[in-house]
C-alpha cells in the first residue's frame, strides 16, 4: 500500500513513471490523459521586471525600473502610514469601486466619475482592455519596441500580436493603419513609449485615431504623462472624453512614486468602462494604496518638484553620453524619466551592462524586446546620475 502524505505521493508519481518508461519500451501507447495548457498560453514570454541586483546578488543603484529617485511625497506617505495604522487595517476588505479615489481623479481632471476605472497598476487594465475586446483569432496592434505587456496581453486572450514598423524608435502612424486589417480589435499606443521614451504628437495621435475603425478600441497607455509640459499634452483624454472608442490609463507607479502599491486608472466612455467592470477583479486595489494615491493627486508641489529635477538631469545625462559619440553612442530622444542609448560601435550593450554592474550601477539591457543593442537606464537622484554618466564613460573608453 502507498503510505499516506507527501511521500505517498511522491512514490505513487514515482510508480507511476516507471509504468510510462516500461510501456515506452514496449512500444505501448501511453493513453494518459496529460494537462497542458492552451497553445497560446505556452506562446507567452513571461514579463522581465527591471533588475536591482547584480547576478551575484549584491546589491546596486537601480537604475532599471524608471522609478522615482525622489521616493514619495510626504502627503502621500502620510496618508498610506495613517490607513495602515487604522484599527481593521488588515481586517476589511478595501473599497471595490475605489469610489473615493475615482471622484479625486475626476474633480482633478474634470472627468466623470463614473467612467474612470481603477487597477492593480495600469497593467492590470491593459490587460482588461484586451480581454473585453480581442479572442482567439483576433489582431492586436502596437508599434514596434512598444511595453511588454502589450504582446503578453494580446497572447494571454489568444489574440495574434502585430507589430508595426517603428521610425528611428519612434511611432510612425502610417505603419500603424497600414497594419490594421478587418482582425484588429485593439490598438495600443504608449505614448510617452516605453522603452524609447519618443513621443507622439497630439496632431499624430488625432490622425491615428481618425483612420481606425470604430469597431476598434484604440488604447493609449500614458503612464509617463506626469513628465510633459503642457504643451507636448497628445491630446488623449480629451478623445477619450468625447469619443466612444478610446481609453486611456494612467499610473501612480511612476511620478508619484507609489510603485510598491500597485494602483493605476483609466478613462473612456460609459460602455467601455462597464464592459471592463465585468472582468475586473474585485478588490483590486489595497485601502492604504486608494488612500496615498487620493493624497498624491494633491501633492502639486512633489510632482513639480519631480518633473523639474527629472528634465534637468535627463538633459544632463543625455548631453554627457552624446559627447561619447565618437564610441558610437547615440542617445534617443525621451519624454520620460529614462533615456534609452543604442550603442553602435566597437563596444556593446551587452559589454557595458556588465561593466556598469561591475561599477555599482544596474540599467536594463533588452535583448528580449528587440533591442540587444540598446541600454535603458532611469534618471536618478544628482549624485547617482553622475556617477552613472562617470561609469559609462569609464566603460566605453576602458
């Protein structure tokens, strides 16, 4: 008799192995029903976060994950530390509709209340967007080098991802529309893009939206918007505002620096948010994360205080790699709090990636998005920003 418990059953498996191996021999056909799960599943590359140690686990300056340098605002902390403190904390479950949240999104913004919707980060609501719209046989679109999460969302549903030629890493619209075919149910465009950090202009994305179809969801993923000037706005949530079509997604991950708490929202017409609604999950985001976010829409000075320090030493940086040209770094041009260089000279990404986390400092590679000769790294605090730019010129001329 197989004895009880976990040995039991690791003996059983272990009989039951050995029946395979001897019916494999004997040229007998295993008849064993096998679970596996659905061909598309099998398909999906699972999402690389950004590293923040080196392969042998020491700690380094992490510069791989476009995270604020300047952590969080004291408002916001403030307010996560009090909802922690209350008494049923961990007790209760947090507000379903995250109805507080969505109303100081709205009033913020001058939306409607009840068509913003809140998520597990934006990820979890782009991933909404391709499961309310697309299935198996269905085209999802995004242009070439756009997030992540795009193909793993569109593979997850069953959808055939389609890639769009990029222009020198930046979006070309044309590409776009001429990829889109009578399959194309969504269309992602993170706009400022991630991992280039190039953005499209508010007359680009108005003519991008006015050659889709209607029957199109036409997502724009703008989870580095906190980082624009008023005049770069792309014009999205004013679409989204009027047209029946469009969603945008915002995070708190970035900007606000809330990453740790997971919380993102987004906005389109009534009957796209009520068809998203019905596969949200419940409880989606934490209390203490709805109350730092709700005091984080009010923290104007944090965000102009890190939108200032990040133009200052995103320029910095660029303009000290560029004067590596002659190594054959080319820098790209980014709206976001990242820069994404290409190296194209006798000296590799790869090579330096190494090199800098050797120095201290861990930026991403992203062989596994394409661009294998490319570095993105995150604009730290002052003394990290230069001490990065110190480390890539040692590398390169080492």
């Amino acid at each position: 008799m197989v004895r009880a418990g976990l040995s039991g059953w690791a003996g059983a498996v272990n009989v039951l192995d050995s029946a395979r191996a001897r019916a494999k021999r004997r040229g007998m056909t295993d008849t064993t029903p096998t679970l596996t799960p659905k061909p598309w599943i099998s398909g999906i590359a699972p999402y690389v976060p950004g590293k923040s140690a080196g392969t042998d686990g020491r700690p380094l300056i992490k510069l791989s994950a476009n995270e604020n340098p300047l952590g969080t605002g004291d408002k916001a902390r403030a307010a996560f530390a009090a909802a922690q403190g209350a008494a049923d904390a961990l007790s209760r479950y947090p507000d379903p509709g995250s109805n507080e949240l969505r109303a100081t999104i709205a009033a913020k913004f001058g939306l409607d209340p009840a068509r913003v919707i809140c998520g597990n980060g934006s990820d979890e609501l782009l991933h909404l967007a391709a499961g309310t719209y697309a299935g198996a046989g269905d085209e999802i679109l995004y242009v070439r080098y756009g997030f992540a999460v795009y193909e793993i969302a569109a593979r997850r549903v069953g959808a055939v991802p389609v890639e769009a030629d990029d222009k020198d890493y930046a979006t070309d619209v044309d590409a776009l529309l001429a990829a889109v075919t009578d399959k194309t149910r969504v269309v992602y465009l993170a706009n400022p893009n991630n991992p280039t950090g190039t953005l499209a202009t508010r007359d680009e994305v108005a003519r991008l939206y006015a050659g889709l179809p209607k029957d199109v969801l036409f997502v724009i993923d703008q989870a580095y918007s906190e980082y624009l000037s008023e005049a770069e706005d792309d014009g999205g949530l004013e679409l989204a505002m009027t047209q029946p079509n469009v969603f945008v997604t915002r995070t708190f991950s970035k900007i606000h620096g809330l990453a740790a708490e997971r919380i993102g929202w987004g906005y389109a017409s009534a009957d796209v948010i009520s068809a998203l609604h019905r596969i949200r999950l419940p409880f989606n985001v934490t209390r203490a994360g709805q109350a730092a976010a709700i005091a984080a829409l009010g923290d104007d000075d944090f965000v102009a205080h890190s939108r200032a320090h990040n133009a200052e030493w995103r320029a910095w940086l660029a303009g000290e790699i560029e004067s590596l040209g002659n190594h054959g770094l080319r820098v790209v041009p980014s709206a976001c709090n990242f820069l994404l260089v290409l190296f194209e000279g006798r000296v590799s990404a790869e090579t330096v990636y190494n090199r800098l986390m050797d120095a201290g400092y861990i930026v991403r590679w992203l062989p596994g998005q394409g661009l294998p000769n490319a570095l993105r790294m995150t604009i730290g605090t002052a003394d990290e920003t230069r001490g990065l730019a110190a480390a890539i010129r040692a590398a390169v001329e080492g």
